[in-house]
C-alpha cells in the first residue's frame, strides 16, 4: 500500500518466496495452490520490473498446468488463460511485441469460446491486444480494436462506466499515436468532459 513503512514492503515482497517454499514443501509442483503461489512470485517479479524472471516462472507454471493433476478439469482452461495473459503483458514489457500478440490472441479467443464475448475478462484482452498491436506498430488494427471495446463498454457498461470512458481515452491515445489528431482531440474532450461530471473535477483520472 502507499502508506506502508519500509518493513511493511519488505514483508509484503517476501510473502511470495515464503508461500511458494510452503507450498512446496506441503503440496509439491504438483498442485493448484503451487501455480497459485508462483503466479503470485512472478506478479512480484514482474512489479518490481525484473521481467526476465517473471517470464521464466510464467513460462514454467505454463509446463506445469499440463502434467499437474490436482487441477480440477473446468478449472484448467482458466489457469492457462490466465498464465498466458500474465505471460504476454510480461513479454509486451521488454518489446518482445511478436510474442505478446500471439499469445493475446489465443487468449482472447479462449476467453470468448469460455467466458463469452461481453465478460469483462474478454474485453480486457481486447484491450491488451490492442496496446500490443500499438506498439508493434499496427496503428489501425490497434484503433479497430480499441474502437471495438468502447462500443462493447458502452453498450454492456453504460457509456459513463469507468471502464467506458477508459476505453474511450485509450482510442484517444491510437489516434494520436497515428497522428489523427482531430479525432484524438475530440474523443480527449469528451473523456475530460464526461470525468468532470462523473468523478469530479479534482479525481486523478479527471486530472
């Protein structure tokens, strides 16, 4: 948290190593709680920008979801499309763009095929895969995309929601990164406009 002293982080940051050696030595790598804990390992890694070493232990609980078989069958899916998100925002991080996109896709189609096509989770990969089309350099597959989530926001959402509008604001950015820079200005002060009213003139998004 923001406020939290100096030990308060460092035990924060520990938590993962202590979890894992525990699930380890209670479970083995044979088991649920034990991807869980180094899902948990890798996110740390990850925030703390050692994206090297997140993608080693992404890419291994990945190994690990088809030889574990403690892993309930309907649960499966879920682990993998979750591991494989992770593992593309890791790989986005340090420019391995090629390799985000291909897993972003799978996982959007996995997501829409398992959760449907208005879940949140799926319109999130919409999202991701759009900033990796970005910035790859597929500006207008990036903008069709990002078009895409806004109308799907808006329409299961309500236009005012948060996600909505961050939607809008993230179309608003593609255009501007593809140099279509009355469209990105208009798209910005609808955004501003419509903070304003919902969250008010002081929230940091508004800011």
């Amino acid at each position: 948290s923001p406020n939290a002293s100096k030990d308060e982080l460092e035990k924060e940051k520990a938590e993962p190593f202590y979890d894992l050696a525990k699930s380890l030595k209670t479970f083995g790598f044979d088991h649920d709680k034990t991807l869980v804990a180094l899902n948990n390992l890798a996110t740390l890694y990850f925030t703390e920008r050692q994206e090297e070493k997140s993608i080693a232990i992404y890419e291994q609980a990945l190994v690990l979801i088809y030889t574990t078989h403690c892993i309930e069958k309907d649960k499966r899916p879920l682990y993998k499309m979750s591991f494989r998100n992770n593992l593309a925002n890791a790989y986005q991080a340090i420019g391995r763009f090629k390799e985000a996109i291909d897993l972003y896709e799978r996982v959007l189609a996995d997501r829409k095929r398992v959760l449907g096509t208005d879940h949140p989770k799926t319109l999130n990969s919409y999202d991701g895969l759009a900033n990796a089309y970005n910035w790859y350099g597929w500006k207008e597959e990036a903008i069709d995309l990002y078009n895409k989530v806004r109308l799907d926001r808006e329409r299961v959402l309500g236009p005012d929601h948060p996600d909505s509008l961050n939607s809008k604001h993230n179309l608003a950015n593609a255009y501007r990164s593809a140099e279509r820079i009355t469209e990105a200005i208009d798209l910005y002060e609808e955004v501003l406009a419509a903070r304003e009213r919902v969250l008010g003139p002081d929230h940091p998004d508004t800011l």
